[in-house]
C-alpha cells in the first residue's frame, strides 16, 4: 500500500508516463522483489511490466503496472500470470529432475 507522503501517479491512459517516481513507488510496495519470481531486484536487473498485457486487454495504467527481473522481462509482456504460471509448470516438467525441481499440483482455477 502507498503510505500518505508518497502521491500515486494519476494515469492519463495512453498519456501515462512510466517514469522513476513510478519505479520507485513500485519498488516499495513489492518490497524490492520481482512480481513473478519474487528475486531480488535492484538498478541493474528491473524493468516495467504490465499485470495484464496490453495484448490481452490490459491497459497502459499505473494500477496495470509491476517490476520484473531482466530475465523474464519479455516473457512477462506476453503472458497473463496464469499463463505464465502455466508454462513455467511445463518448464519444470520437462528439464526439472534435471536440476533437482519437480512440480506438484494442487491446480484451482483463479477468477
């Protein structure tokens, strides 16, 4: 949650801005982690991401924002959560006992 020093971003649609203020706001409210892998972020690593991307409806709004890690920066702006979700299950399947990882399903159907 934005504590009351700090002002949200007001979004202006397609006129909104990502800028440092934004990178900084985001950065305290996820607790310096990435929204995906929960790795630890800093300058070198953090990038921008839509929650929802644009091409699956979300828009380009503070609120539709997050920071993720360098690695799956381009994965992210393709892919809703449960589709990443999903994909990196089958990751883990398949080259998983490779490096010791398994996967293991409890599976629910989020709204």
């Amino acid at each position: 949650m934005i504590d009351s020093k700090q002002k949200k971003p007001e979004p202006k649609g397609s006129e909104f801005k990502f800028r440092k203020q934004e990178f900084d706001i985001l950065r305290k409210k996820q607790n310096n982690k990435c929204y995906a892998t929960g790795r630890e972020l800093n300058s070198a690593n953090m990038n921008g991401s839509h929650i929802i991307p644009i091409r699956k409806g979300g828009e380009h709004i503070f609120d539709n924002t997050c920071l993720v890690v360098e690695e799956i920066r381009d994965i992210k702006r393709k892919l809703t959560d449960k589709e990443l979700v999903e994909i990196s299950a089958d990751v883990i399947r398949t080259l998983g006992n490779k490096y010791g990882y398994k996967v293991s399903t409890n599976k629910k159907n989020p709204k």
